[in-house]
C-alpha cells in the first residue's frame, strides 16, 4: 500500500476492508461536513501514540520503524435500532474475517475491540440509531 503517513493508510486499509464488505451503507473515511448518511459507517481516528526506543525496532534486514498505536472509532448509522445492531455486527465480523489482510497488506497489527457504546435517540421524533466501536491497533512508521 503506498505510504502517506501510518495513520492515514491505517484509516485506508479499515475502509477498503469495509467497502468490500458490500454492508449497505455508505462507507466514510471521515465525518463528511454536511453529515453523514442515515445508513451509513464514518471513521474516525481519535488517538495515536508511538512508542519510541532509541534506535526504533527491527522489522526486517534493511528497515527499522517506530510501533505506532492508534485508536480508530467506528461510528454506524441507522434509522432502525434494530438494523443499526445489525449493521454494526457486519462492520465487526468484516473486521474480524480480515485480520490476516490487514496486517500481511496495511501493516496493521493486534486489532481488538475496547469500546462498544449502544446509543439510541434522545427523542422519539428522531430517526436515528448510532453505535460506536473503537478498535486498537498498532502500525510502524519507518525511520532511516
């Protein structure tokens, strides 16, 4: 995967292993400005640390890189609670089912779920339904 910043090929690779999950809603790699979809996933990357040793880790013979841990929250979208549920349930088995792929392709490793938050309307008159999930992570930013 061509590189721009760990980070940001990180937010690519959960995108791309969402958007071949065919999930029927609208995938985003960020909270578009004028809202999300009422069917939709919008992620967000809310931390990041590395952990920086002297010399950075040896990943192979010519590379030594920083382990970089990350935060990604998942948000689903959906008029129906029930769907929502569902939907959400999808985006964490698409995940789950590519563990392998993301880390021999995008380099992200030791993915687990942390939060799972279940929100419903504050109203009745509202139509949608938002869970969150955050997913932890590690990546490696290359060093010479």
């Amino acid at each position: 995967m061509p590189g721009t910043t760990p980070r940001e090929d990180a937010r690519a690779a959960f995108k791309a292993i969402l958007d071949a999950a065919t999930l029927g809603a609208t995938i985003y790699d960020r909270m578009p400005y004028g809202g999300a979809d009422q069917r939709s996933v919008v992620l967000t990357m809310v931390s990041g640390v590395s952990r920086r040793p002297s010399l950075g880790l040896r990943i192979s013979a010519s590379m030594r890189a920083l382990e970089e841990h990350h935060r990604l929250q998942i948000d689903c979208y959906y008029d129906d609670p029930v769907e929502c549920g569902k939907l959400a349930d999808k985006v964490e088995q698409a995940i789950m089912d590519h563990l392998d792929e993301l880390e021999v392709t995008y380099d992200v490793h030791d993915v687990s779920k942390v939060t799972d938050i279940d929100t419903t309307p504050p109203d009745a008159t509202l139509r949608e339904s938002r869970i969150i999930m955050d997913f932890e992570f590690y990546t490696h930013r290359a060093i010479s």
